[in-house]
C-alpha cells in the first residue's frame, strides 16, 4: 500500500525545499518515492535533480496528447537518493487552468501504472491557491501537509488549506497529518494559532541560512551534508517527519477558524503581546550580565 502525500502553504514559504528533503528522508527510510510537481513554474524538483526536468504537459504536447506513445522515461527522471521527478507543468500565463495539468498529469501516470510502483508519492502544490483546479491533489491523497512560518500571513494561508483539507475529507479519506514550521526562530503564533484549530506540529525548522541556500545550489541539505557534516542535524528534522508520516498518524479533519475570527486572533497577538513573567525577565538580566 502506497501512501500520498500532498504539502501545501503560501507561496515562497519553502514548500519545495521542505518537499524534497522529506522526499529524500522517506528514501533514506528504503522507500520507492515519486515527488510531483504540481506548479506552473516546474521548479518543485530542481534540488533533486539540479536542473528543471520537462514537464508532462510540454511532453504531451510533443506527442499530440496521445498518451499511448509516452513511456515513462519520457516524464520520470531520477533525482537524488533515487528519488523520481515529475513536473506537471502549467499553460502559458494568464492563459488556461493550471488545475486541469494537474488532472492530467495524474491521469498519464495511472495509464503509466506509475501509482502502482511507489511507496510513497508526494505532490508538491503551488501556494496556497484554493481553487478546485489546484486542490485537486488532495483527491488522492492520504494525507495533506501545511508549511508555514511563526507569520500572519502564512497563518492565514494555512487556515485557508485547512478549509478545503475538510472540505475534500467529507468525501475523500483525507487527514490534516499537521504543520511543519519552516526557518523560523519563533513558534509563538503558531502555538496560538492551534489553540483555536487544534491540529499537530510535525515539527519546526529553526531559521537556518543553509535551507534557504540550498535551494539556489539546486542540492537537498542531505546533499549539502555530504561535504558539510555540520548540516547533518538539519537533516534529524526531516527523518523526524518522514518516520511520523511512515507511522501512518491518525490526522485529523481540522475546524478552520472564520477568517475575521482568525484575523482578530494573530492581530490581537501582534498589538498586545503579553509581557513575560518577572522572573523570566531577571533571569535574562542575569544571563546578560
């Protein structure tokens, strides 16, 4: 039994780097992992691969969509750690639906039996866009996935993804598996945040320069870690949230907050901050001392 994945979040959060190094720890875990990239821009799997792969939707358009006359090599390339690549692809800008490559790109690896053949197959969605086109991942698969920062406004994307992970669990078997806080020194807002959508935190990646680097050398941090064993812990965090998804959790259907009830709730955060104990405020006077 394959298990899928999809990781949304709002646009520039880090959802690919996150995606590829998760892709790469479920490997190091001795899984067959497929990563799918479902965004226009086709750059979901650069660091794996070290370069933009074709896309299925030009492959298909060099085949006149007849999808008889594609094999698998012509869409599949290998990427790091064995993982395999595919890039949906997209329409010209301002130009067509990006959701319906999306359906299309499922639809040629099923007729490709590429389903059958993976562990685990991840699709890596652009932003936090909500339409049906771009949700549609979530109709197969198992688990969905939120990055996010200690920020408002990725906050606010994510209740969004969350809206629409219940919306898509009412007739699909999908669960929220939780958030995974990316580059952030503070979790805060996160933590008030899951007060009033109860939901887990896989984990939270400290903001780290090499991460966001990593993704401009076009290499995962287990790449980077091979020549820099000082990046080795980095790596812990993804293992951490490969080996919780291998677990098969039990998610959850989260109860997204309204969006003037959410707006109210990380404002009112931001504009009355609550002071830190006394005691906490000696000790750091001691420390800085």
């Amino acid at each position: 039994m394959s298990v899928k994945l999809s990781v949304y979040g709002k646009g520039g959060i880090g959802k690919s780097t996150t995606s590829c190094n998760i892709s790469v720890a479920l490997a190091k875990r001795g899984k067959k992992v497929l990563q799918i990239g479902c965004d226009p821009k086709h750059d979901s799997t650069f660091t794996l691969t070290g370069f933009l792969i074709p896309t299925i939707i030009d492959t298909l358009q060099e085949k006149d969509f007849h999808y008889e006359d594609i094999w698998p090599e012509d869409v599949i390339y290998k990427g790091y750690a064995g993982v395999d690549c595919v890039e949906a692809g997209g329409p010209p800008a301002g130009a067509g639906c990006g959701g319906y490559v999306v359906g299309e790109t499922v639809k040629l690896l099923k007729e490709l039996n590429a389903f059958d053949e993976y562990d685990v197959i991840l699709f890596d969605v652009l932003g936090d866009v909500v339409c049906g086109g771009f949700a549609a991942p979530l109709n197969y698969s198992d688990y969905c996935m939120i990055v996010t920062d200690n920020g408002f406004d990725a906050l606010f994307a994510a209740n969004r993804i969350a809206a629409s992970v219940r919306e898509k669990a009412r007739t699909h078997s999908l669960r929220l598996a939780g958030l995974i806080g990316n580059r952030t020194s503070k979790r805060d807002l996160i933590e008030k945040y899951i007060e009033a959508v109860p939901m887990p935190i896989l984990e939270v990646l400290p903001l780290i320069e090499d991460i966001r680097v990593s993704r401009v050398k076009g290499k995962t941090l287990f790449e980077m870690a091979e020549t820099e064993p000082s990046l080795s812990y980095v790596c812990d965090y993804y293992l951490s949230i490969a080996d919780q998804i291998l677990a098969l959790p039990e998610g959850v259907v989260p109860n997204d907050a309204q969006d003037r009830d959410l707006f109210s709730l990380l404002s009112d955060f931001y504009l009355n901050p609550k002071e830190a104990p006394k005691q906490e405020e000696e000790e750091l006077d001691l420390m800085m001392v």
